[in-house]
C-alpha cells in the first residue's frame, strides 16, 4: 500500500525529547526545557554503561518531571532472549505503576507485553520502521508513535506519517551508529560484547589499518567514525513536515551536553522554529561541546558527504564539565563538582538561555573559608546572583562573557 500524493501532514509544533541516563540528568534535561525525557531502568534498556534508573529513581524522576509539565518515556528496546521473556511482565506493570507516560519497545513481543500492561508503545528506531506498510502494520498492534529509522530523510518520515496516522518521531542531534539503525554485531566479534544488549564497545571509533595483497599495513584510518547529527538548521523543515517529535541522542552524555543540546533546540524552536540569529547563536553553542564534527546525514536525502572522520576518532570541544548547581538560596549556589578546578580559574554557568555567564564570585568551603582547588565529588559554595538550581557549570577557552 503506497501512500496517497495528496496525502500531507499538517505543519507542527514538534516535541522536544532529551535524554536522561539517570535522575540528576533528567533534573538537567527538564530544567532546560525538555518537554519529554527518555530513560532506561534496570531492564532491556540497551545501555548498560548508563547509570540508569532504579525504581525509587524512577518513581522521584517521574513526579520531578510531571511537576515541571514534561513527560517521561522508558526504553524497553531489547530484542529479549529466551531468560529475559518472564522478567517483561512484572517490570511492565511496575513501569505502569510509576505513571511513564510511553514505553519504547522494537521488539514484537515486548510491544504485545506492554499494550497488554496499558502502556502507550512508541516503536523504537532499533526496529527499523522504513516504509507505509510496515508502519501501518505496527499500527494495528496498537503502537501510536514510529520513531523512525535513521536512514530516512524528513520528506520520507511525513510520508510515512500521513499515509499511516502515527505519530512521527526523528532523532535530531547526537551520535550515529554507523550500522543499519543500530543492529551491530562488530563489537560482538571485536570484544564479545554484544550491542544489541547494551553492551557496545564502540568497535566504529577504532583505527583500522587496511592491509594490500602483500598485507603490509597501511595508513591507520577510521572508515566508520561517523559525524554527529545535527539538525538544527531544519527546524522549519521538521515543522512543515508534521513530524510530533524531535530526540536528542546521548544517555549516556555528560550534564553539560544534555543541558547545552537541550537549551540550544528549545531556544530555536522557541523562536518560531529558528531565525537566522537565533540559530547561528545556538549552533555556536553545540560546536563548543564535546563533538566529532557534524552532518546532516540523511535529514535532506541520501548525503552526498558520507560524514566520516577518517583521521580521528576523538571528541573536540571547547568548555570543560565541571559540575551542577544542586541547590540555591538568597544569592548563594550550591555547586558540586565532577571536575577538578583551580582557585582563579574562570568559570562559567549555562544559562537556559543559552548563555554562558562567568561566574562572579570565589569559591567558598561550607565553612566560608576560601578555597585554593576544588576535588571531584566535592560540594562547594560560590555566589551567583540569580536562581540557577540544576544549572550546569564549565570551563572553557573562549566562552561568551555576559553581563549578569
């Protein structure tokens, strides 16, 4: 079944969807203007490295969230082996039992479990959704929303959206996986990790050397180090397409790229979907933190750039994460670093703005005692003139200086 020519999906605002690969992230994601978050927990989450969510987590992450009018999504996207199948149901229902607003789920079997447990089910791109009768087909399973596969562009997702009436999700910045949607089984081989169960070593970032028919090595390479996506400067294009949902990949990210990513797509959306000015100020913003480059991959068509980093594998970035504000009162911040920091070192906070904003004040012990150098782990004052609770803390090479 073909979709229909004159079949179009209305103009729209799209969702914001940012990631949150524990309670104090999701905290970040939602203070800069996350309407939903997504999260893993202790079962077929596919990240095992992240630090996840228990239920106690959950259950606080999930009133944080609805208290602050954002809506959390867990993902459940494992392909289940035969030991996994009778941990689903109890897990479901206590999903159920938290108020999650949606389950992400690709396998057939974890999609029946979870609209069996009263779920709302969005299909997860580890499924692969890639055309009308595919989508169409999840749709009478019950499935409301197709995040969809990554090698279709925006055109191709409204076209799969109006010809089915499912909500249309599309992942808009962040790290691409260079297999198809995500099934890799190279870390398998390489490490015995298998990635399809959150267990990926990243085999794609590895140098390579290329060996000739006399198998002396070659040049060391890196033919599958993707760029990261960025699509920014489609935000129009994703409005006018009716696509429901824009995500924001990295649960396993640090605050300052989940704060910096999620501030920077809320400030262009705000703005009637990104003026000029706007994006270029937002843009400049998501160069600063930690990346590999940037594509807009398959969000126009097929690229005619690959976007490979063949002669690096490394992150660039230009602000350090040093902490979080985990607490404010009368002009007094509560900051704890992840970060060692120097006494006279510049330091700045990430607005919700965008901005990044020196901090004025020295550091101080609890005690009010100056300090001369700040340990990771360590919990320390510092005065800073307006509210700023979960606001994220860097340095960095050239940041902006604003005024307060």
């Amino acid at each position: 079944m073909s979709p229909s020519k004159n079949t179009i999906m209305k103009p729209c605002r799209p969702q914001l969807l940012a990631p949150a690969g524990d309670l104090e992230k999701l905290y970040t994601a939602v203070t800069y203007g996350a309407d939903a978050v997504y999260i893993g927990g202790d079962i077929g989450g596919l990240r095992q490295r992240a630090g996840n969510f228990s239920h106690g987590d959950m259950v606080r992450g999930i009133s944080f969230a609805h208290g602050h009018g954002a809506k959390v999504y867990v993902a459940v996207n494992i392909y289940p082996r035969p030991e996994n199948i009778a941990l689903l149901p109890p897990y479901l229902a206590a999903l159920r039992a938290h108020g999650v607003d949606a389950v992400i789920a690709s396998d057939p079997a974890v999609v029946r479990c979870a609209l069996e447990h009263g779920h709302t089910v969005h299909l997860s791109t580890q499924a692969s959704c890639m055309n009308t009768p595919e989508a169409l087909a999840w749709k009478e399973t019950g499935v409301s929303r197709m995040v969809a596969a990554r090698e279709l562009s925006i055109e191709q997702v409204q076209r799969i959206g109006a010809a089915s009436g499912l909500e249309t999700e599309m992942f808009v910045h962040g790290s691409l996986c260079m297999s198809y949607s995500g099934k890799c089984l190279i870390s398998n081989f390489t490490a015995g990790r298998d990635a399809n169960r959150g267990g990926c070593v990243q085999s794609c970032r590895w140098g390579y050397r290329v060996c000739g028919e006399a198998r002396d090595p070659g040049e060391l390479v890196y033919p599958l180090n993707s760029q990261d996506i960025m699509g920014i400067r489609q935000l129009g294009r994703f409005r006018d397409a009716g696509i429901s949902c824009l995500k924001i990949e990295g649960r396993m990210k640090s605050h300052l790229y989940i704060a910096a990513t999620t501030c920077a797509y809320r400030n262009a959306i705000d703005d009637h979907d990104g003026t000029p000015e706007t994006v270029d100020a937002m843009e400049e913003l998501l160069r600063k933190i930690s990346n590999r480059g940037f594509t807009a991959h398959f969000l126009a068509g097929r690229p005619e750039d690959p976007g490979i980093n063949l002669r690096s594998s490394g992150y660039v970035s230009q602000v350090e994460y040093i902490g979080q504000i985990i607490g404010w009162q009368d002009g007094v911040a509560l900051l704890y670093s992840r970060a060692p920091v120097r006494s006279g070192e510049p330091l700045f906070l990430l607005n919700t703005d965008g901005e990044l904003l020196e901090l004025p004040g020295q550091m101080r012990e609890m005690d009010d005692t100056m300090v001369k150098s700040v340990n990771p782990g360590t919990l320390v004052q510092v005065e800073v003139p307006v509210a700023c609770q979960y606001w994220v803390v860097c340095k960095g090479t050239e940041p902006q200086r604003r005024p307060w």
